[in-house]
C-alpha cells in the first residue's frame, strides 16, 4: 500500500509531535519580529493543532495505515496516541484545570450558554436536510443512492456525531441500516468538516475582542469568572516543590483511574439496561449512557468539582492548570494528526455537503449571537459542545481560559444527552427532501 508513512513506531511520533509543539511554544514567545505579528493573528493553540496535519499531510505520520502481508492479505494498523491523550490526558486536564473553578460562577454565566448549544442543534438538524437540497441542485447523484446506500442515511450518522458523538453516530447507523462498506466515506467527512470548523473557530479565538465588539456582547459575567480564579491564584501562588508536583499527578491520575473503574461497572450496568428496553427508537436514544467515554468525562468531570470544594484547589497556586494546559496542548496535537489534507478531494460530493451544512450550523449561530448579544465564548463553545463533544469542547474552552474548561464540558454532556434525539429529528428531515 502506499499509505505507510515515513515514521509507525508512537514513540518517534510522539517525539515530533513534542518538537513541533516546543516549536510552536518558542516562536509564540517572542515579544518582536516575524513571530510576533504571525501570532497577533494565528492562535498558538490553532498552530498546534494544524502543525501535526501538516506532517500527516506529508506522509510523515498518520493516525492509521495499510500493509500488505506476504500472504496478499491487507492489515490494518494505527497510531494509539489519540486514544492515549483522549482517554488519559483529556480527563487529567479537566481535574487539574477544574480544582480552582467556582462552581456559582458558572452557573452565574446565565441562560446565553445554553441558548448558543441548543442553537448549535437546531442548526445542525436543520443543516443536513437544506444541504442536501442544495447540493442535489448541482449534483444530484451525490445526494442519491437507495436502500442501505441512500446518501442520507449515511448522513444520519453525521447527524448523530455532530449532535452528540461517537456513541449517538453508532446508534444512527444501527437505526438507519447504512451500508458498512460505505460508512468509512460517512467517518471522514466527520473528521474532515469538523476538524477544520475548529481550526476557524481557534482562529476566532484570537480575534475574540473584536468578534464580541461586533456582537455587542456582555462578557462581564465570563470577565468575572476569569477575575476570580485569576485572583485565587495569584493568592495562592507558590513556586511548586516536588512534593506539589507528585500530589498533583497523584490527583489527577488517581482520579482518571477511578473515574475509568467507574466507567467501566456503570458502562455494563446501563448496557444490560439498554439492551432490555423493548422499543428500538427507544432503546438507541438512550446508547450513550452504555458508553465508557461518557461516563469516564462525567465521573473525572464531577470528581474535579467535588475537589474544588477542598484544599486540593490551592494546588492552582502551584501549577495545577498549567500542567493541566500541557495535556490539553498534547491532546491538541493528536487529534492534528488525524487530518490529511489530501484527502478532502477524494470525495469532493460528500465533503461538500458537509461544509454547506457546518455552515448553516455557523451561520445560524452567528445570527442568534447576534440577536441576543451573546460573547463569541458562548458561540464557539455551544458549537464545539455539539460537534466535537467532550473531546474538543474543553479545548476550545480552554483557550479563553483555563477556568474555563469546565463550561465547554458541562455542555457536552447536554450533547450526549439530546444527541439521538435531534439526529432522528434531522434524519427524517433529510429522507424527505431526498425523496
């Protein structure tokens, strides 16, 4: 095959993945020159983020490849660092950059949080069905296809995905019956569409004052948010020992360990309690409670709180959320290395109903934010929450502040939550305009 990349072995990957990132780190910290002014426009974290697809885009490394055995037979190999950053770092993170949050704070972000993630919904089930009719204006057998291979059950999974993620994307594609040979064309459009939707909205992140000046936002609640744990901080602030240090990791793996122990009982109970409801629509609304991923997020996620409420919280004073912005710039890195940009002309058809409906998702938010004069925080975590899930919602939370993270997580679960549903809703709309 000729998709093997330069470099297979994870520990070499990762390495370049660390120097690109040091790279990247380095040149943003120049406070002259080429590199200051390349940074006053591109985000540190977007550069780390599109970097490693880069050296996926060159052959150099790759999430996943092909090799021929002697025998003729295909065998199928991939990177485990997504999974290992995902499963590990990811909820490491949030307890590190949770210990200091103010749980009253959060909630005094108020009713504009949630109105940007259920209109990050609304425009993701309305986005498939006007995509769709938009696209057969041009090209209608891209929209085709019958039986298993109607194009829009195929999308169903999209739909599932980009509401709540990869347990709602499953359950579409058991509901909907689309045919397993083509869902891989489904899979890449995903990652395709939704991963440069968030390299533009890391680019936002950026221009943030400005985009909330055009909104005419009130950020005074989220500025107070940041203020307070800015402030805690610098009340607390110590340089760490190794003791700090070890507490610190001892923390926050020890909690990633129970919060998998956890997962993995409540994972089986509720997969026993899925497979024994009767109704079939009913029994895929409620997959995502069998999936260990959402329970590892909540169980890390609610375990963080419970934290922020002892003395652990001083260890911000220490470091707590720097490191934990290590793991979430680590995390960034992997989910990088999964774009190959070459790609996107493979199946230009598909990929092109997925930009149509990511930007009708964009345009709708732009509009409500607009309206309601919601801050460009609440736009792109509302959006991520819906299309990235709890993978990518505390990432772009993040990169507001590390305060933040939670926010962008709490709202994920929502996703997991109203994901079946909404996608249903979407796909019955899309079935009707292809017919």
């Amino acid at each position: 095959m000729n998709n093997v990349p330069v470099f297979t072995n994870d520990t070499i990957v990762f390495g370049l993945l660390m120097i690109t990132l040091g790279f990247i780190f380095y040149t943003s910290s120049k406070s002259d020159g080429f590199w200051f002014k390349f940074y006053k426009v591109v985000p540190a974290l977007f550069m780390a983020y599109m970097l490693p697809a880069v050296l996926t885009t060159s052959g150099l490394i790759a999430p996943e490849w092909e090799t021929v055995n002697p025998d003729g037979s295909i065998e199928e190999h991939s990177s485990n660092l997504y999974f290992m950053s995902s499963r590990y770092l990811l909820p490491a993170a949030l307890v590190l950059m949770t210990l200091s949050i103010d749980l009253k704070a959060v909630f005094n972000l108020g009713w504009k949080a949630l109105a940007m993630f259920f209109t990050g919904t609304v425009g993701i089930v309305i986005g498939g069905p006007i995509a769709i009719l938009l696209i057969s204006m041009v090209s209608p057998e891209t929209v085709g296809g019958a039986g298993p291979d109607a194009v829009w059950r195929g999308l169903s999974t999209l739909a599932g995905s980009w509401i709540g993620g990869g347990a709602n994307q499953t359950a579409m594609l058991e509901i909907y019956g689309y045919n397993p040979k083509l869902y891989g064309g489904m899979v890449f459009v995903d990652i395709v569409v939704a991963n440069i939707w968030m390299a533009i909205i890391l680019i936002g992140v950026g221009r943030s004052k400005e985009i909330d000046k055009w909104l005419n936002s009130d950020t005074s609640a989220i500025e107070e948010l940041k203020e307070k744990v800015s402030t805690f901080s610098k009340k607390v602030e110590r340089n760490p020992n190794l003791t700090d240090l070890m507490i610190m990791v001892a923390l926050s793996f020890g909690t990633v360990s129970l919060a998998h122990l956890g997962a993995g009982y409540l994972s089986d109970f509720f997969a026993d309690f899925v497979n024994g409801i009767q109704n079939q629509t009913t029994k895929n609304v409620f997959t995502f409670l069998s999936s260990p991923f959402f329970w590892m997020i909540s169980l890390s996620t609610v375990a963080a709180i419970l934290l922020s409420f002892t003395k652990a919280k001083n260890y911000e004073g220490a470091g707590a959320s720097k490191i934990g912005s290590v793991f979430i710039y680590i995390l960034v890195a992997s989910i990088g290395m999964k774009m190959d940009l070459r790609l996107i002309l493979d199946n230009i058809g598909l990929v092109a109903i997925g930009f149509v409906w990511m930007s009708i998702h964009a345009l709708l938010l732009i509009l409500v934010a607009k309206m309601i004069r919601a801050p460009y925080f609440f736009l792109a975590v509302g959006s991520q929450a819906n299309v990235g899930g709890a993978a990518s919602a505390p990432i772009v939370a993040s990169a507001f502040h590390p305060s933040l993270a939670t926010v962008g997580v709490l709202l994920a679960v929502f996703g997991y939550a109203v994901g079946t549903i909404a996608a249903i809703g979407c796909t019955i709309l899309m079935q009707l305009v292809s017919q």
